[in-house]
C-alpha cells in the first residue's frame, strides 16, 4: 500500500480525471473487500481487506455508480474531497 503522500496524490488525480466526485457518497457501507479494484489506488480490495463501498446516486433512469476503496485510499479521498470541494 503506498504512504499517505502518494495515496492523497493518486485521490486529487482521480478527483481532476472525473473517476470519483468530489461530493459526499450518497450512500456507504464497510466490509471486507470484494477483490474489486479501489477507485483511488487501483490495486484490488482483498477479500482479507477492509473496505469502503460507496455509491453515488446519478438521478433519472441512470443507475447509481458504486465504487470501493481501501479504508486508506477512502481517508486520502475524503481529505482531498473537501479541500477541492
């Protein structure tokens, strides 16, 4: 897992690319990991992981986007998030 320097670099890359907003999740939950890739780091959330699965609620017809992410990766987001919001 990369230090906290480089994880809040990769969370403001992610945040400027688009792939994950800078708003609240509308909805969260934590459990062990699925195997998915994290949204910040895009290294797998191991089923001996702990993660974040957030989603985010897109309106209309269009279905809500979920995302997972390391409890790590989720703390840089969540930090860079509010800076950039």
């Amino acid at each position: 897992m990369p230090d906290e320097a480089r994880l809040r670099e990769q969370a403001r890359a992610a945040i400027r690319g688009g792939s994950i907003p800078t708003r609240p999740a509308d909805r969260t939950w934590g459990g062990p990991g699925l195997g998915k890739p994290c949204a910040i780091c895009q290294q797998p959330v191991r089923k001996n992981e702990s993660e974040f699965e957030i989603e985010f609620a897109q309106g209309g017809s269009n279905p809500a986007v979920t995302l997972h992410l390391h409890v790590r990766c989720f703390a840089a987001w969540e930090f860079e998030r509010t800076k950039a919001g």
